[in-house]
C-alpha cells in the first residue's frame, strides 16, 4: 500500500486528511465502498493522526503552487480534531499568501456535540469559510441516511443549529449541501438551507 497522504491537491484545493474517525456512517459515504483511496491518494491514515507541525509543513509545501483554499476535510470528521483545526487555520492565516487562499471547513455539523461546546467562534478565527453536509429535511431521515453513533441519534437538530449559527456569525460562505440520488429530497433540504441563512450546493452521489 502506498504511504498514507496527509495533504493532497484536488481540483483548486489543497486538502487535509485530518482524521478518519467520523460518528457518522452514512450511506453514501465513499470512505468505504473506495477503500480510503481517493483520486490516486491512500487516505487511510491507520491510527496515524497528523500532527500540527506535519499538516503545516505539507501546507507550505504547497503553497509554492498558488491555491484558491485550502481545505479541511478527511475520510472522517475534521472536528474530531478541533485542537488541530484551530491552529493550523490560525497559522495559516498568517501565511504571506493568505488571504489569496480561503480556509475551509468540511463537516458533518457535529462539532458542537463532539466538543461539548459551542465551538463556532473559535472556528470563526480560523476558518473563512464553512460547508455542512445537512443531507436530510427532518430527522428521521438524517438517521436512516447518516446513521449515527450512539450518543449522537438526536444531533439533527444540533447540525441545524451548527449551521444557523455559522451563517449569522460573519463567515465568508455557509453551505450545506445534500447528496443526491438518497431517500432525501434535495429541493426541501436546499430549503431547510436558505431558511437557516446558507448557501445550498447539491452533491453527486458517488460510487
Ligand atoms: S459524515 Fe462524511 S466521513 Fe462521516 S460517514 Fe458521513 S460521509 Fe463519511
């Protein structure tokens, strides 16, 4: 097996493979059917979290090339690790090509229940923009297509409010998006979006 990446380059992005640990075990996600490659990447880091220190190193690295985000992301749920989230956005932040690059957060809006916090105004400083994947219009739905761990079968309503509270705290873009082809109905999600104050952006269903 090739060696486990960290950092990658996808379309305009950079991205970072910060965890694979996710509470969620949705149905449509590719982490499995794909085997954690993604686009030519190993992305099954094993038990093998990155550091700080390491993600920035590879950052920088890239950055040599210009960039148009860089992105947080995984094959997991980057909250997971909120501690390395907070500083390398941070210090990214103070890179001299910042902020010709955006910082991204990709997430399942779970932050708030994984950190037992509010934790939307430390992200606030470092992350410009957030993108939530919602995927549902109730909670009903939300549990039979993300299919929650335990301790987090009523989080519905917490990515709602995840996401209500991004879109009224000033960051540069908040999305929530929706996969499609599922039981969902796109058109009702986008509007449960626009109603909380995002942005909607649909997603392909992968296979
Ligand atoms: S939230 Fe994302 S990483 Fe977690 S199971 Fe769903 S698609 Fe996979």
């Amino acid at each position: 097996m090739t060696e486990r990446t960290i950092v990658y380059r996808f379309k305009n992005g950079i991205y970072i493979n910060l965890t694979n640990r996710c509470p969620n075990l949705c149905t449509f996600c590719i982490k499995t059917k794909w085997a954690m490659q993604f686009d030519g990447h190993n992305l099954d880091l094993a038990g093998q979290e990155p550091t700080a220190e390491e993600i920035l190193t590879a950052v920088y690295q890239e950055l040599q090339t210009p960039a148009q985000e860089v992105v947080f992301c995984g094959f997991g749920e980057p909250t997971m690790r909120l501690d390395v989230v907070l500083a390398v956005g941070r210090a990214l932040k103070k890179h001299a090509k910042y902020p010709q690059f955006k910082i991204r957060l990709n997430t399942n809006g779970l932050g708030n229940l994984i950190n037992r916090r509010d934790i939307v105004a430390e992200l606030k400083t470092a992350v410009d923009m957030v993108s939530v994947s919602l995927n549902a219009e109730n909670e009903t739905l939300w549990k039979e297509l993300l299919r929650p761990a335990p301790g987090y079968e009523n989080g519905y309503q917490s990515v709602l409010d995840f996401i209500g509270s991004c879109a009224q705290s000033g960051f540069e873009k908040v999305t929530a998006s929706c996969v499609e082809n599922t039981a969902a109905d796109p058109k009702a999600v986008r509007a449960l979006a626009l109603s909380l104050g995002a942005d909607f952006n649909d997603r392909e269903y992968l296979k």
